[in-house]
C-alpha cells in the first residue's frame, strides 16, 4: 500500500473517530434533557 494511502486512511479514521465523540456528546445531551422534562412532567402529576 502507499504511504499517501496510508496517511488517508489515518485521517479517515481519526474523523469517524471525532464525529463518533460528537454523536455520543449530543445523544447524551438529548438523554439528559428528555430526563429532566421528565422529572419535570412527574413532578407535575404528584
């Protein structure tokens, strides 16, 4: 393989890599803002 093919394959594999941390980030986010509009919601009911 070559080494420019190489270098590419390395820079493809450390974006999937940050996008993948991003992903995690916002659905964590998203996790804990449906689980406070929860609370919310139960707090509501009681």
């Amino acid at each position: 393989m070559s080494r420019k093919k190489l270098i590419d394959l390395k820079e493809i594999k450390s974006e999937c890599n940050y996008i993948k941390d991003r992903q995690r980030e916002f659905y964590d986010m998203m996790l804990f803002n449906v689980t406070l509009e929860f609370e919310k919601f139960g707090e509501n009911l009681h």
